[in-house]
C-alpha cells in the first residue's frame, strides 16, 4: 500500500470522520464503530457484508453499519476509487429522534448498495463541506450539509420507522423563524451553528430548517450570505477598500467576497465599486 492511496481528512465537526482512496488493495475483513456512507468515484468493488454479497460501481452510494464486518476487493487490477463519511452513531441517533423515531437507537442503514443520484449529490457536498472544500467553508453550511446529509438517509434508506411528519406543528410557528432570522439579521458577521441557531428559535434542527426555508424561502446558511452581500454592498458604497469591506460584511475573506458577489449580482464587488463610487 503507497502512502497515498488512502487519505483521512480533518474534518470541520467533531464526530465526523472523512477518507478517501484510490487503490488496488484488497482489505481484510474488519469493523467501524461508527455510520459509514460512501460513493465510488471510478472503478467497481466487491465485498462480503453483514447484509449479502455487495458489488458496487462508480455512481453508487456504499453504507456500513456500526460493527458490521465487511471486506473489499478491487474487480481487476485497476482499482476503484471512492471517498467516504463517517458518523458517530449518537449524531445520527440524534437525528432520528429529531425526525420522530420512536426508537432512534435501532436505526441500521438497509441497502449496503444505493444507485440515486440525488442522494449522491447531497453526499458530494456534505464531503466538501466536512473537508474544507466547499464553497464558503462556512460552519454553518457545514452543519447544513451534514444534518441534511444524515436526515435523508434515516428517512430513505434506514429500518427505523418514523411517527408522521416530524415538526409539523412547531413548523406553523412563524415567531420561532422570526427569532432566528433575527439573529442573523442583527449580526450577519457572527459564526453561528446550526445548533444554536435551533435553540435560539426554540426548535429542533429539523424543524428550524424546514420552517426558514419555507418563511424566507432559503436556508440558513444562503440567508446569512445574502445578508452579509447586502452588508458588503453599503460598506463599499461608503468607500471602503474591497478587503475591508469583505471582513467587515463577515467573510473570511475577499475571494469569498466575490464569489458570492458574482453568483448573486453577476458583477464582481469591483466592478460594483466602480459603478457606485
């Protein structure tokens, strides 16, 4: 095995392990004490699980339970490529109770093999957020990401069984949304967790995402950054020099600034200057 083969990332939330690899290795059989979920890059593998034989290729989704024994080999010489999350499993037994599991403890992942493409692509930026490599590398969009992450596979791809439309009724509470929007109103520049964004409106992370999505009609996390983009706009119509501007809104910095500024506007924050200065 060359040292570079398989790599572990840190990751930006405590109880969340990332890796990745690119190899021929065959592994022996063995056991994670945590969730794992997973997609292959490139290549195929197969594997003896605690739930059947499992072949799997680029494009699919891989899972394993905490303690389940499992191996992996390559198809041919090539190798296969994949990267892959794991989770703590009181973070996704949290989640489960959040989402109205009458038992969050017994939640197991079915399928050690999922082909959805959607849930791929909520994998790939639950990955980059986790790793670093997402667009804003924000705390916030991280918690997103990975809550949104867990969330959709205890609904779609788990035993556990969950009691109707969990948060439904504390969603109708428009003041709790009020709260929150509140304070992100109030300090845009904060570094604030989806966590505690929750407690401050009073509901469960569930609940808070789903019932600000429907009141503003974004996230959490793409509110602040529109907010912080209204906040960079007055301070570089005041004058402000664009670095100062970009901390001043909450960025990390300028290249974050314009990022955003472009994806929202279409103009970078330079070329707004010079149109309002």
């Amino acid at each position: 095995m060359s040292r570079a083969d398989v790599v572990m990332y840190r990751c930006t939330v405590a109880g969340v392990q990332a890796t990745s690899a690119d190899t021929a290795r065959t592994f022996a059989r063995h056991s994670h004490d945590t969730f794992g979920v997973g997609l292959v890059l490139r290549g195929a593998q197969r594997s003896a699980s605690g739930r059947g034989p499992v072949q799997a290729r680029a494009g699919d989704i891989i899972t394993v339970n905490p303690g389940e024994v499992h191996d992996g080999s390559p198809f041919d010489d090539r190798g296969r490529a994949w990267r892959m999350l794991y989770f703590e499993p009181a973070l996704v037994h949290d989640v489960a109770g959040e989402l109205g599991a009458a038992t969050p403890a017994s939640v197991e992942l079915e399928q050690p093999v999922l082909h959805d493409e959607a849930f791929a692509a909520r994998f790939e930026r639950g990955f980059a957020e986790a790793t670093g490599a997402g667009v804003t590398s924000e705390r916030l969009a991280c918690d997103e990401a990975l809550y949104m992450l867990m969330a959709e596979f205890v609904r779609r791809h788990s035993t556990v069984r969950l009691r109707g439309q969990a948060g439904e009724a504390a969603d109708g509470t428009s003041a709790s949304i009020r709260r929150a929007k509140a304070r992100i109103d109030d300090d845009p520049c904060e570094s604030i967790t989806l966590t505690g964004l929750a407690a401050e409106a009073g509901l469960s992370r569930f609940q808070l995402l789903r019932g600000f999505a429907r009141d503003t009609g974004l996230p959490p996390h793409a509110y602040l950054i529109q907010r912080r983009i209204a906040l960079a706009r007055r301070l570089i119509e005041r004058g402000l020099p664009l670095a100062e501007a970009a901390a001043g809104a909450g960025f990390a910095d300028q290249s974050h600034m314009t990022r955003a500024f472009a994806r929202a506007f279409g103009i970078t924050p330079a070329q707004y200057a010079g149109a309002v200065r």
